[in-house]
C-alpha cells in the first residue's frame, strides 16, 4: 500500500510512492507532500507506517481531518485501509493501488472521465 493518491483538489492526480515511517502533508515546504490547497494548514496531517498498517494523526489542523467520512480528532492516530478516502480541506487522497481503482470506478459510472487524468506520474518521498 506504499502509494499516496490526491484524487481531488488543486493537486488532483499527483501521487507519491511512500517510504520510510512517517510523512507530513501540508502547505508549507517544510513537509514532505506539500499541497496548494489553500484549506490545509500549515502541518495538517502525518501518516505513520508501523509493519504493513497505516495511521494518520491531524496535527491540530483548522479544518480537521475525515476519514472514511468521519471526523477525526486532533492528536489521534487513527489506522486507514487502502482505499479509503481521507478529506483534508478540500482536497481527498487515499492510500493504496486499490484506491486508486476505486475512485476510477465511481468516476466511470458517473462518467466524469476527465477526473481520472494525470495518474500516471509517481513521485518518491524518502522519509525520515
């Protein structure tokens, strides 16, 4: 599941193979995915690999953190399967190859091709 997906937003279609333990998602250039949606905060989200399970935590975020359409609370980790979605401002990615497929299927049965476009650049983030 090493494989981060934007699949809505301003940065739609960037994706981002994960290594290491822990990345930082945000606006500012100091994290390890920096995004450009004006809704994130400047640290909003970390995500933690601990053997083949995921966990994100909101760093205290002003617009909070959904996952699975459920609002987490700030400080807490919370462990994420592939595919599902995880909302930060305005934006949506998931983890996994799989989410990947699923977004694709929803999108094809409303017929909104154009969403899927630009999946096929894969950036590496060595983390710390």
């Amino acid at each position: 599941m090493g494989k981060l997906f934007i699949v809505e937003g301003p940065d739609r279609g960037r994706s981002f193979r994960i290594k290491g333990q822990t990345v930082f998602i945000g606006r500012s250039p100091a994290n390890d995915i920096q995004m450009r949606d004006k809704t994130i905060s400047r640290q909003h989200l970390k995500i933690v690999r601990k053997g083949d399970k995921y966990f994100v935590e909101d760093l205290q975020s002003k617009n909070g953190t959904y996952v699975n359409g459920e609002q987490i609370r700030p400080g807490v980790e919370i462990e994420v399967n592939e595919g599902h979605p995880i909302v930060i401002g305005m934006s949506v990615i998931c983890l996994g190859e799989g989410c990947l497929e699923l977004v694709k299927s929803y999108l094809d049965s409303l017929d909104v091709s154009e969403t899927t476009k630009g999946f096929t650049g894969t950036e590496t983030i060595v983390l710390k």
